[in-house]
C-alpha cells in the first residue's frame, strides 16, 4: 500500500483504535485524534486517591465474546497480557466468560495505542472537502490535516456536526440516532463491599443498571464500587445539579454497601453512553469523487456493530477493511 496516503481517524475509542492499527498495519499513514485527555473512549478506568490509589472502571466494565472475529482479537490481548477472563455470570454461571482489562480497562487502549500517532485534546471542529486532499480535517484553532480517507467513530450526533460542511448526503436514521444517557458514582470506601457473585450486579433496581465492585474484579488494591444509574433515573436528573445529583446517587447507593463508609468519591455524566437503535451494517462509508482523488468517510463505532465491546472492536476492523478497499481501487 501507498505509504503516501493519509487517513485521519477522529476517536482514540475501542472503535478508533481497531481502525488505526488495521491500516499502520498494511502500510497506511495514520492520524488519530480524539478531544479527550486521554485514549479509550469507554475504555475508561479512573484512579482516586494515592498511596495506594483507588483504581475504578467507569464506562465500560467487561465484556464478552460472541464471533470468531473477535475471538482472535481477545485471544491476542490475553497473550500480551491486557486482558483477562474475570468469572462467568454474575450469578449462575452462564458459561460465557466476562472479559477485563488487567489493570482496568484502559489497559486494552493502551495496548492498541502503542506505535501509532495518536493526539489527545484534540478537538476537530469540521471535516470539509480539501484544497490538497480529498478531505481537510480542520481542528478549533484553525490547523487543517489533509487526509485521502476519514473514519469517524464518535458518537453519531457528533458526527453529524463534524460533517455538516463535508456537503455528504446521510441516511435520516443515522442522523436521529438517540442515545441513553448514564450517570455514575465512583465511591472508595473504607472496607471492602458485598456487591453480587464475584463483584457484580446487573440491574439490581430501577436506581441502577450495574453496581461493580472493583476491588473483587481485583483491579483495585482498595475498596471502591462504580454505580451505574439507570437510563431512566439518568435522564430523570440528568439537569440537577451536580453536587445534587451525586448526592442522590450516594443516598441510592447505600443499601448496597451497608456497613461501607464512603470516603472519597467522584461522580460522572456519560452524555451518550448507548444507542437506543442500532444501524444494520457494521459501519457506513460513502465515497466521493474530488479534483484530488476520490475520497472515503467511513463512520463507525457502538451504534453499528452493537453498544458493547465487541460491536464496536468488530465495526472498528470493517471500517478498517472497507476503507483499505477503497484507497487500493483508487
């Protein structure tokens, strides 16, 4: 492959991520940007205090694995150490094993991200067609990177904004996609919790969608539990404010760590945290012709393959696929 040619990927997520290596892989020149401070996306693993510090996933907290795709990809992050089976179910063993990073989440994003250029708080402000290139990716202080092809693998209404100037034509159901939104209480405590078999407990209420002990899924050298809100009672104080909230959460909490005390804690907003509809292909790619070339957008991530893990790793890699496809027929 043309190592001339430039691909700009906008997410340092699972999906970006996935992406970025496939193309450096078959000899593609890559840029991966992403707004945040850190990689991962969901990948998200926070660590409180010190000496020694609370270490708590925040967004995504397992997965599991259904395709042989993907069977491969976690069976290369367990040799290299970044991943690992935690337990079956979180109840009766299901026999489906629940995957997790070693040392949080983040492990497997940081792992992905070694070898490739990859800059954080990097804010993309328009993706636009180019005066070099096919596609001009233009940052909020003005810097243009020139790319023949772009993925794009953030959530679908940022997307959208990014390409209002690209003049492409989206289909009405990606552009209205509705996301859930999930607020999180991250709580060390000063002894160790009885959350569920093995740590963890799905649904336990209307308040809560997941309670996590971290401690138990052994990535935490001291107590500290994730509560995840809800959809509905996310939504329903999604507005209050933020010391409000998290103190709501906290009183919700307690029954679930009776005879716990929380002595440190920080509380979260997952704007969008899942799709509420999920688009049939594993990604959406549209060419388009230019005074330089063809160019490729191709969108990606948890709103194509599936809202877990494994959907986003597997539109991530098709993105990947269908992109290389379309620089080599150019």
């Amino acid at each position: 492959m043309n190592r001339d040619l430039r691909v700009v990927v906008v997410g340092a997520g699972l999906s970006g991520l996935i992406a970025a290596r496939d193309l450096v892989n078959h000899g593609i020149h890559v840029t991966v940007l992403d707004k945040g401070r850190g990689i991962g996306g969901r990948l998200a693993t926070r660590r409180i205090g010190s000496d020694p510090a609370a270490v708590l996933d925040h967004g995504a907290q397992f997965f599991t694995v259904r395709s042989p795709e993907f069977e491969r990809e976690v069976a290369e992050w367990t040799r290299a150490g970044v991943a690992r089976e935690w337990c079956r179910g979180f109840g009766d063993d299901d026999g489906h094993p629940r995957y997790v990073g070693v040392d949080g989440m983040t492990s497997i994003a940081k792992h992905l991200a070694r070898g490739l250029d990859v800059r954080t708080n990097t804010l993309v402000f328009a993706i636009r067609r180019g005066t070099s290139s096919p596609w001009d990716v233009v940052l909020d202080d003005g810097t243009v990177v020139p790319a023949h092809a772009v993925i794009v693998t953030c959530p679908l209404p940022q997307t959208y904004s990014l390409l209002v100037s690209a003049e492409l034509e989206l289909p009405s159901e990606l552009t209205s996609t509705e996301y859930d939104r999930t607020l999180a209480l991250l709580a060390v405590l000063d002894r160790p919790a009885a959350v569920g078999a093995h740590g963890g407990w799905q649904n336990p209420n209307a308040t809560f969608s997941w309670i996590g002990d971290n401690q138990a899924k052994a990535i935490s050298p001291v107590p500290a539990v994730t509560f995840h809100a809800s959809p509905q009672w996310s939504l329903d104080h999604w507005d209050d404010d933020h010391a409000d909230a998290a103190r709501l959460l906290a009183d919700e909490a307690a029954p679930f760590i009776e005879g716990c005390n929380i002595v440190a804690s920080e509380f979260k907003r997952w704007r969008f945290a899942t799709p509420r509809s999920i688009w049939p292909e594993p990604c959406h790619v549209i060419t388009t012709e230019s005074a330089h070339g063809n160019g490729t957008i191709a969108l990606a991530g948890d709103a194509f393959a599936g809202p877990k893990v494994e959907g986003a790793a597997l539109s991530g890699a098709t993105a990947a696929a269908r992109v290389r496809a379309e620089l080599a027929a150019n």
